[in-house]
C-alpha cells in the first residue's frame, strides 16, 4: 500500500512515460491501465496530468495511422497494439471520439502494414490488440481531431516538441520538431525534425539501430 500510494503521488504530480520515444510512451501506458484497472484506482483518469498524457499521444497520429515520433522504438517496430490500447481506453474514460478516432486509424495501419510486410508482426501485438478489445466502448463514435500546429511541453513546463499539422486527413503534412535540450530528453537535437508524414512516411528518426551503422539522431530518407 505505501508503494502503491508513492506511485500514486508520482503519477499525479508528474506524470510522464518512462522514456518519451515511440513504444515507451505506449508501454508505460498500457502498464499503467493494467494497474489502474487491477486496483480500482480509475479515478485517477480524471487527473488533469493523466488527460493531458492521453492529449500528447493523439497528437502525435496522422491520418494515415503513422506517428510522428522519435526515439529507440521506430512504427516499424511492435508498438501499434499497445498505442490502440491506450487510444481506446481514452476513449472509453472521456467518451470522447476523436481518441477512437486514433484508435482506428491506427488499427488500419497495422493491417495494411502486415499485409505488405507480415514478418513486421510481433507477439507484442497480440498483447496490446487484446487489451484494447478490454477497453473498446464501442457506443462512443468516431470524431476527426480539428485542432492545429501546437507545442508540446514536459510537466516540468519545458517545451519539448512542435508538432506542425496541415490537417488531420490521410495525406496531409505532419512533422514533429525537437525542441528540448539532452537535458530535458535522451535526445540531445533541438530543432530537428525527427519525423515528417504527408501521404506515406518521409523522414523518420533512424532509432536505435535501423540502419547500420547510425545510431540516435540521424534522419533516414525512406521515400524519394
């Protein structure tokens, strides 16, 4: 009880997942739904740090199920169950559509992906695709997200990213700028720009090791 309750005030006071780079940010989630749920603590939804977490990931999302993003983890890698998950679970705490929204488009990535490259699956998938299938309220009906370019901040008030947005249709522009110093992330690049999406993935940051032999903070050109 005395961990569960320090882990608590952490929560509320700053919550933030483990690592802000792509499947981090799901799998913390996805552990914390796991917990909140086990320990009827969902109360804890309601917190204003908790919704805006929720806000920070759908804001990462384009219209083609893709996620601007960096980090170790690439959407290359096993993480669209896990982001389902969360985005479902938001979706059926705040009835609010534009996380189902997220939810789908997502969920249409993932099999249009393994269609064209069914030896991207992981097992991982299967975890995050169950738990969401948990979450799901289907009563709640899918809202395009309207809002615009904004600047993400850490709970500690520092800027940390600057997602730029054309629109939320499949096809327009999205591109995340990296505005915080090593001090602030694992990624020591302000004003990088760690991923562009338009009608398929342009730039996207290259993550731990996806090609050899450049590591963190490297573009990698994947559509001429």
């Amino acid at each position: 009880l005395e961990v569960e309750q320090i882990v608590l005030a952490d929560l509320k006071t700053y919550y933030e997942a483990d690592e802000d780079s792509y499947g981090y940010g799901a799998l913390t989630m996805v552990n914390m739904i796991t917990w909140l749920e086990e320990s009827a603590l969902e109360d804890v939804y309601q917190h204003p740090k908790l919704r805006q977490c929720f806000e920070n990931i759908l804001d990462m999302w384009s219209g083609i199920g893709r996620a601007s993003i960096y980090g170790d983890w690439r959407p290359t890698e096993p993480a669209w169950g896990w982001y389902l998950c969360a985005m479902e679970k938001a979706a059926s705490v705040y009835q609010d559509g534009r996380y189902k929204w997220a939810a789908r488009v997502i969920f249409d990535n993932y099999k249009r992906t393994l269609q064209e490259k069914p030896e991207w699956f992981h097992h991982h998938d299967l975890y995050g695709l169950t738990l969401a299938f948990q979450c799901a309220d289907d009563t709640v009906q899918e809202v395009v997200p309207n809002s615009s370019s904004k600047v993400i901040y850490r709970n500690n008030g520092c800027p940390e990213r600057a997602i730029l947005r054309a629109g939320w249709e499949a096809g327009d522009l999205l591109a995340m700028v990296s505005l915080a110093s090593g001090n602030e992330h694992g990624h020591s690049d302000p004003l990088a720009i760690n991923g562009l999406i338009g009608e398929g993935v342009i730039l996207e940051d290259n993550g731990r090791s996806g090609v050899e032999p450049f590591f963190h903070n490297v573009l990698h050109v994947v559509d001429q």
